[in-house]
C-alpha cells in the first residue's frame, strides 16, 4: 500500500468514534524515508487539540533527551511517531486511559510496514513496549536497565511526561548514562543535521 494512501485511511478512521470522549482525530506521523521510530502511547488532550504529536511537555523533555530541534523532530521522512492509539483515549482514574485496542490491531503493522529504513526504535511507555518487546519479564524500570539487550536498533524509554518526574529523581542513572547514548545514535542515524 502507498504510505500516503495509508496516511489518509488513518486519518479517516472512525473505528472507535464510540468509545472517543472527544470524537476521532489520529494523530501519527510517518514519512517513506523516515529513519527513526518513536513508537509511543496515545496522545493527550492538548495533542488531540493541535493535531502535531508531542506538541507538549512531554516532547519538549523527549526532544532533549534525542538531542533534536523541533523541525527535526517534525520532519516526517526523519522520524515516524506512531503511538500506540491514534486517538486521545479519555481521562482515568490516575490519568489518561490506556490505548484502544482497536487501533493498533488495525493499523500498526500495515504501518509499520511501510517504514522500510528505520535504524532505530524508540519504545515509550508500557503498552509500546508489551508490542515491541514482546516476551519480556519484568518491570518497565528493570527493562530500562537492559537498555543494551537491544541497543543499537532498540531503546527503551521511561514516558517523558512531567508525570514521570518521581522516577527520574529515583533513577538519575538513566539521563547521566543512557541519555548521552541515545542522543550520539540519534545524530549518527540522522547524520548529525538538525541535532542541537
């Protein structure tokens, strides 16, 4: 299937209309070249409002852990950001709901699919990493330890959201040893343009 023809299906899917507090609004962003794969969670209100993933404080702290710009990260035959829902799943008791189902059963693999020359993967949140990494024992925190089982094509990452202050403050190991890492493989796999 063309990549553009797929994008255009997405944004058009109403699978779930039902069961969205805010109606339908898939907001992804996939490009044929794209050589980094942020694979995430589902957006939150604000991103559901503007329509651009990562439009938040998360993706400020996401970009600087990469070491990119704002344009870089929104080049979309740079980075593909595919979360796991499309779709802002509605509030819960101690935060956002979980991902629909529905989305990724419909839609991941006819999009992962067509991105053909990823060199890196990043895995944010617990319900991208139970599909990434299927198998895996443990907690999210333990998995984030074995950063190197996967390392060079695949990175684990706690969620960048302000939520997940606590647990930084907890594990500084991960921004004074896994950080810098990540963002010397995000300038080789881009080139190093673009990067701050």
């Amino acid at each position: 299937m063309n990549i553009d023809v797929l994008l255009q299906d997405i944004r058009g899917c109403t699978l779930c209309e039902k069961d969205l507090p805010l109606g339908p609004r898939p907001v992804l962003q996939i490009g044929h070249s794209a050589k980094i794969l942020v694979a995430a969670q589902a957006p939150g209100t604000r991103v559901h409002e503007t329509g651009i993933p990562f439009n938040d404080p998360s993706g400020d702290r996401l970009r600087k852990w990469m070491g990119v710009s704002r344009d870089l990260f929104y080049d979309a035959n740079k980075l593909a950001i595919v979360p796991m829902g499309f779709c802002y799943p509605g509030r819960g008791k101690s935060g956002d709901l979980p991902p629909r189902k529905e989305c990724a059963q419909t839609w991941r693999a006819k999009v992962l699919e067509e991105l053909k020359n990823i060199e890196l993967t990043l895995v944010i949140g617990q319900y991208a990493f139970a599909y990434h990494l299927p198998g895996r024992s443990g907690n999210l925190t333990d998995n984030v330890k074995l950063w190197q089982q996967d390392w060079p094509h695949t990175l684990l990452l706690p969620h960048p959201s302000p939520r997940n202050n606590i647990w930084l403050k907890k594990n500084p190991w991960f921004e004074e040893s896994i950080v810098p890492r990540l963002q010397e493989r995000v300038a080789t796999v881009l080139g190093a343009t673009g990067s701050e």
